[in-house]
C-alpha cells in the first residue's frame, strides 16, 4: 500500500510543476500586456507597480537605468511613445523567474532623439516573484537595424 502511495505521489509533483510552470508563464504574458499598455498611457503608476524597485534596464539609447529614472523620464515629458506592440517569442519558467523575449515595434514621442520614428527592438524581459507578486526586474531592449 505505501509503495502505492509513494508512486503516485511521485506521478503527481511533475504534473503539479508543469501546471504551476503554465500558471506562471500565463501570469507573466498577461502582466507583459499591461506593461506595454501602460507605457503607452504613461501610466507610471502602474508601471511603479510592475516593477521591482531593484530593476535595471539596458534601454534602447544603450544606458544602463534604473526605475526610478525611467519614471522620471516620463514625468519629465522624456519618454513616451505614439505606439507599441510587443510579440513575445520565448518564454521559460524558471521556478520563480520567467524570462521572455521577443520583438517590439514602437513609434517614439516625447523628447526622445528617436521620436517621431518607429523602430523595431529586440527585448528580454526578466520577472520574478517578490512578495507574493510578479515583478519585472531587468530588462534589455536594443533597436535593430533595419537593412
């Protein structure tokens, strides 16, 4: 009987760390498509949400920021962005750390040296889950050339 149980239990946890696997990576697509939304609307309130306070991007002018200056980038009339659209092409689940990549296609406003321009990125996304909520906590994002 216990050889039993011991199999079966041992039949379930892989099933249970797939399904939390699938959860996670649902999880964090969704919160993606907030984010994008929100930078859109230059919700920084929503993006102060989604955001560790330990997070560091490489942004698309090649600098190394942190949270706290990309929100004051939009607040300053710096950042902002006519369109966005994001297409997510990787995603693995890491226990409590999803990692996505993918392309993104923005067409820039503001003050940025690129606004009134489109350009098409190439990004990775790094989340984890902080105190119970995903977080994004790095980021890369680079524009690629167009030939």
């Amino acid at each position: 009987m216990k050889l039993h149980v011991v199999i079966a239990a041992a039949m379930l946890f892989p099933l249970l760390a797939l399904a939390q696997s699938v959860n996670a990576e649902q999880e964090v697509r969704k919160l993606s498509d907030v984010e994008v939304a929100a930078f859109l609307h230059k919700d920084t309130d929503a993006l102060a949400r989604l955001w560790s306070d330990e997070m560091v991007v490489t942004n698309p002018l090649n600098k190394l920021v942190r949270k706290q200056d990309v929100l004051n980038m939009f607040h300053s009339g710096f950042l902002a962005a006519s369109s966005y659209e994001r297409q997510i092409e990787y995603a693995r689940v890491y226990g409590d750390t999803v990692i996505l990549a993918g392309t993104e296609t923005v067409g820039w406003a503001g003050r940025m040296p690129n606004a009134g321009k489109t350009d098409h990125l190439r990004f990775t996304a790094i989340w984890m889950k902080q105190n119970g909520r995903w977080q994004e906590v790095a980021r890369h994002a680079n524009i690629v050339p167009q030939s």
